[in-house]
C-alpha cells in the first residue's frame, strides 16, 4: 500500500479558527519536527510505503499567501526527507480555497496557481489537490419560507422554515450566506452575493430559524427587501458543508434535495418524515 503522511506545517492560514486546521495547536497531522521521526521509524515498511506528504491548513482561505509558506516549509521537508533517502514522490496540498460566498471575495483559481505552480516546478512530485467547496458551496441553494416577521427591541426578526438543524454553518463558523427573496420588484433586483445591499426599500433584519436557541440564526443584522409570511427566500452558497451538516435536532425532519438542471428537475432524496426520525428507535 502506498501511503502519504498528513503533517502540520504551522501556518496560519488566516481563516476563522474552527476551520483551521494547519496551525501547531489543532489536533491534525504530525508537526514537521516530529514527521521526521514518523519516516525514519515507519518510512521504510515493506506493506505501507510512504510516498507522500499532506497537507490541509483549513478552510476558506481568501489568500495565496498561507499556501506559499506551507508548501515552502513542506518542500523543505521534502527535500530533507530525499537526502535521508526516501523516495517522496507525492505532495498533496488539500483543499481551502476560497468558494465566493460574496461575489469576488475570493481569488481565482488562476492566483493560487500563479503562486502554487512555480514553487512546485523541477520538483519531480506529483500534485493532488483536494478542493471541496469551490466546487459545490455556489452550486446549491437552500429555499425557506418566512413564517412570521416578528419586531422585538430595536430588531427585525424573520422568522423562516429552515434552521440551524439544515444550515449550521451561520453559528458553527460566523459564515455569510447571501439572503434574498426568490421572487422581487425589479427594484429589488440585484446582481450578485453581497454583504450589504444598499438599495433604497431594504430593511434590517435578522434571520431567523423557529428553533428554541438563540444560536438559531441564518443571518445577522441583514439588508433586505420587505418580505411577509410565506414568502420564499433564498438562502445562498449551501451547496457545501450544508445538507452534509444538518442533523435532526429538535425533531425535525431533513429537507429534500432537488437536482436543478437548466429548467429541469428531479427529486434526488425524499424528505424526511417524523417515521424517518423513529426508524431506528429499537423499542
Ligand atoms: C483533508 C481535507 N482536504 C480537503 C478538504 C476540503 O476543504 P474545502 O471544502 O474547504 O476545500 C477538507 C475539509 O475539511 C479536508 O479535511
């Protein structure tokens, strides 16, 4: 078996820190001083040939700068490691890169490759990446309906159908997810995610789940058009980390997925009914 070894190059990869995973005091990989240590007493197995090194610094990370250092750092290693006369023939540099959760926050492909490519070139490794939510965060989208707006204090509250049992990442990691209504007067009308519209008509809110938690929440202190009971609103960029992290909490039954393509659509899980929360009940 051919094997890769995840190691901890300790950079920060300037990400909120529950999506940090590359930096000496989170629990993941091996830091460098020690990985050394792991070739030497393992490097050299028979079945488990360690031919690689890994990386993954965290998540959303809107800058090239964190990978430069880590794979600089790691390429030294590497080349520390050849010297000892181990054949390291892979570097997997994880994933991270920044998905747009508003419109142009992150960089291009494109940048990352311009910073990432020349440190790499000569160097005789194999490249994996391992993007996840650049793919997937803008291909989906989470609809709710407004059940009540409520005013309370100095706040408007809309409170809608989804909540952070479907969506946790709001509360999990402060994460933005561009809010609108499905449907708006063409004033409303914008053309992209972004963090404040300004746009005259809108008004602040928070969004809100029905659940019995003040970390409840989609959106905080969130610019948007009037909406009343029933409307459908689109919750943006839940196509990562959404459906995959909802849960059944509070006895709520998981929403249904819908494959959109073009102007077709298909049902691709059922939701969930309160028989599916019991099913594995024993007695
Ligand atoms: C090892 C590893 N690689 C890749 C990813 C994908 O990260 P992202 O979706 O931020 O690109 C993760 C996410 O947790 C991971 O743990």
């Amino acid at each position: 078996m051919r094997a890769a070894l995840r190691v901890n190059p300790d950079v920060d990869p300037q990400t909120h820190r529950h999506i940090t995973t590359g930096k000496k005091e989170t629990k993941f990989g091996v830091d460098l001083e020690r990985a050394g240590a792991v070739f030497e007493k393992y490097g050299r197995d028979e079945y488990v040939k360690l031919i690689g090194v890994h990386l993954h610094l965290g998540s959303e990370i809107n800058a090239v700068g964190p990978y430069v250092q880590a794979i600089t750092k790691t390429l030294d290693f590497i080349e520390t490691l050849r010297g000892g006369g181990f054949a390291v023939e892979v570097i997997d540099i994880g994933g991270g890169f920044g998905a747009d959760y508003t419109f142009g926050q992150a960089p291009a492909a494109a940048e990352y490759a311009g910073a990432i490519i020349p440190l790499l070139r000569g160097r005789n490794l194999k490249l994996i990446l391992e993007p996840g939510r650049t793919i997937s965060a803008n291909a989906g989208i989470l609809l709710t309906r407004v059940l009540y707006v409520k005013k309370g204090g100095e706040k408007t509250f809309i409170v809608v159908d989804a909540a952070m049992n479907d969506l946790i990442r709001p509360v999990l990691y402060d994460a933005f997810h561009f809010i609108w209504p499905a449907a708006v007067e063409d004033k409303f009308v914008v053309e992209n995610r972004q963090e404040s519209v300004e746009v005259e008509g809108v008004q602040l809110a928070d969004i809100v789940g029905p659940i019995c938690e003040s970390a409840d929440f989609l959106a905080r202190d969130r610019r948007l058009p009037p909406v009343r009971r029933g409307d459908l609103l689109a919750v943006f960029s839940a196509g990562a980390y959404g459906f995959a992290m909802s849960s059944q909490y509070n006895s709520r039954p998981r929403v249904a997925e819908v494959l959109v393509e073009g102007d077709q659509f298909k049902i691709i899980r059922r939701r969930e009914t309160y028989d599916d929360l019991i099913a594995h009940e024993i007695e």
